[in-house]
C-alpha cells in the first residue's frame, strides 16, 4: 500500500511476514533528478512483490535512484540486492554497512552469536535452534553491495527537503535518524517508534549499548520535530512525549533487571527469565529459543548498564558470565 504521508513524501508499507512487527516503513521521495528510498524490507517473496508494485506506482526507476538504510537489520536491509540496478548507489553509515557486508562473506556468520548465547546461560541445542531461526539467517541480504559510507552531519537533499544525518547509536551501532530541520521532520528508522520500544540488545564488546541509546535519545530532545516518520507502523507527533516514554520504561525496565540479581549470582538468561516480557507466551519455558535469545540480550543491556553504574558486577566461571547485585 502507498500512501502520501507528507506532502511529496511517500510509505509504502512492506510486509515482514512471521515478525510481530508486521511490516517496515519503506519511504518514498521523488526528486527531479533522482529519487530517495529509504528502507526496505526483508529478503522475502511478500516484501519483494510489496516494494516492487510500490516502487512501480510511483514510477520510481531504481537506476536514478539514491537508496539509504537507517540502519542493517535484516527487516530493513534485506531486500536492497534486489533492488540495484546500474545507477543505484546505497548509503549506510560505516558499522552498519559493515555488518550487512558481513551477514554473508563469513564462512558461518552467526556461530560468534551462537557461542555468545551459551556463555550468557543458553543450553548448546536451545542456543543452536535460536541462532537457526536468527533473522539474519534467512531474511537478511545475501549479496555484497558497494556503500557509500555516510557520517553525522551529512546532507541527503530530496524533493524539496534537506535531510541531516543524525548518529543515534544504540538500537544498532551505527543506526542513523534523517532530520529536516525546515519541516521539522524525524525520519527515526528503529531509533523511535511510536507503539513499541526499540530493541536494544548486548552479547559482548566493549559498548553499554543502553547508554549510547539514552544519548542518542538526548540527542533527538533537542531538535525540533513537529512529525515522526518512524521505521514501523504509524507516524506520531509527539516526539517528546515518546521519548519520555521510553526513559520511564527501561529505568522501569533497569529497576526490574537490579532486583531479580539480588539473591545469587546469575547469567544473563536467567534474568531474562525472571523479567516480564510483551510476548504471546505464559511462561518463559514456552517462548521461541529466538525469542529468548532477544530477551536475553535486552536483559544483558540492563545488566551492562547497571555494571556502569556500579550496582552490578559480572564474573567468568565455568566458560559463563554471571551477574550479581553489589550490596
Ligand atoms: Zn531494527
């Protein structure tokens, strides 16, 4: 479905068949040279035929097209093979471009993901069942593409609109929101949705991927939006407001996370096991293992926020990382 959201800005909502996010927000704007795309879907037959009886009602041609990706998860990035034609050029921000690159030239791009869930608590048949339905698995891109690299600050000019690149790490390491400063517009990919709270998740490194997400959120408060063009479901105004939201829920969220490590020393599995989850499931006994795999690095987040602020500490004991409260 294509639908003037905007004036001269298009969505054309792309089926995300087996995510309970349904569909990605794919956007449209045409200029007199070249158009903008950005986003797709995932690398499917339903996101394909969606994109491409979209792309032919806006008789946008792929070959004077500029096709820019908020960030790489599969649901975003998955189709953009299928999209190049000769005169497309992609724009991703350096990290994220570098993943989406990597989700297929290694050998077994997921095993680190796999040995990372068992470290964190994850039996080996539980961790190798999530890691086979792992998004990036089968509905990520499956072709090598040639970005160009974009960084904070840069300037996408479409139609009659200006877009700044905003760097809003967290969500993903190189995620980037589009501004338009005269319009007062968000292009906010998964950095802010309007229903739902982004996913943010940790397995290993160095990075407290929960505080880059609070920066990030700053970051945001500051400008002026007067619209959101989220990478999911529906556009909002109240960009503020939702940022609040989101504050309240994870230091709800980092509350929650701090008292189930009150009693023993536990891995990052077991506290999301503990934790309430938005899931279809009774029990955590019942959820998809790439479900719990989610969860647990939404639960590692909060753990690694909290190590930083000096309420929990984390050991290595017996090839597992086991978090603990600081009295
Ligand atoms: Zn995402």
């Amino acid at each position: 479905m294509v639908e003037e959201v905007y004036p001269s800005i298009f969505r054309m909502e792309i089926p995300i068949p087996r995510s309970p996010l349904k569909a990605t927000n794919s956007y449209v704007i045409k200029g007199a040279e070249r158009t903008l795309l950005i986003d797709s879907g995932q690398n499917c037959e339903e996101s394909l035929a969606a994109i491409r009886a979209g792309l032919s009602e806006l008789s946008v041609d792929l070959a004077q097209t500029d096709i820019f990706v908020t960030h790489m998860h599969a649901d975003h990035s998955g189709l953009l093979p299928f999209l190049r034609q000769e005169g497309t050029r992609f724009f991703a921000s350096a990290a994220d471009a570098d993943v989406i690159n990597h989700m297929f030239t290694e050998a077994d791009p997921l095993e680190s993901l796999r040995v990372a869930a068992c470290e964190n608590g994850f039996a080996p048949e539980e961790a190798a069942a999530a890691i086979r339905r792992h998004p990036g698995n089968d509905i990520g891109s499956r072709d090598a593409l040639q970005f160009e690299t974009v960084v904070d600050g840069a300037v996408f000019a479409a139609g009659p609109f200006r877009f700044r690149c905003i760097a809003t790490p967290g969500h993903t390491q190189g995620h980037i929101c589009l501004y338009e400063a005269d319009h007062k517009l968000l292009i906010s990919g998964d950095h802010i949705l309007g229903d739902i709270s982004p996913n943010i998740t940790y397995y290993w490194g160095e990075q407290n991927p929960l505080q880059q997400f609070w920066r990030s959120l700053r970051l945001v408060e500051g400008l002026d939006v007067k619209k959101v063009l989220p990478g999911h479901r529906r556009l909002f105004d109240d960009c503020h407001g939702r940022i609040e939201e989101l504050f309240t829920h994870h230091r709800h969220r980092l509350d929650e996370a701090y008292a189930i490590v009150k009693t023993e020393p536990m891995t990052g599995y077991q506290v999301a096991a503990g934790m309430t989850w938005d899931m279809v499931y009774r029990t955590w006994d019942e959820v998809a293992p790439v479900q719990k795999f989610f969860a647990t690095g939404e639960a590692l987040a909060h753990l690694r926020y909290l190590m930083a602020e000096g309420k929990v500490a984390c050991e290595q004991r017996g090839g597992r990382y086991l978090y603990s409260q600081i009295a």
